[in-house]
C-alpha cells in the first residue's frame, strides 16, 4: 500500500478559475480538502491576499460558508498559510 505525505494546516486555497477558499486544509498530492471552508467572496484589501493571509480579513471582506470543499491536484493554483485566529 503507497503511503501518501499529508500537508494540513489553516490556509487559503487559490483554485482554478478564480476561486479563494480559507480554512482547514490538508492536500494529501492528490486532492486538497478544505474543512471549513469559507469561500473569500470579495478580498477587501488594498494588498491583495498577502495582507489577508498576515492580517486576517478586513472590515471590507466578503465571507461565505461553504462547508467541506475538494479541489483536485491540477486546479489547485497555491495554498497560502494563516492563522485560523484571524479567520475567527
């Protein structure tokens, strides 16, 4: 049996054709799976998803709920880590 290394932690996922997804993430080389998710709608931030991804969203940004959320290995574009203090 092919033992897979498993990346988890709190981020945001760039994914294909637009979409940002923020949450518990764990990408095991075949699919990312993000529990959790919120889907970051509007960013709201004057430095793009850096300044979200260090400060947490702004006053300005959009957040939707979107549960449990699995993205393939060939749409996932970045992950980009955060603390889920922030998110919270």
């Amino acid at each position: 049996m092919e033992q897979k290394n498993v990346m988890t932690g709190f981020a945001i996922a760039v994914v294909d054709r637009g979409f940002v997804y923020v949450g518990n993430c764990e990408h095991d080389g075949e699919w990312c799976t993000v529990k959790d998710a919120k889907n970051i709608r509007i960013w709201g931030t004057k430095n793009g998803l850096g300044e979200l991804a260090l400060n947490g969203p702004t006053g300005e940004t959009k957040l939707d709920a979107v549960g449990i959320v699995r993205v393939p290995k060939h749409a996932l574009i970045s992950l980009i880590e955060t603390e889920a203090g922030k998110w919270i």
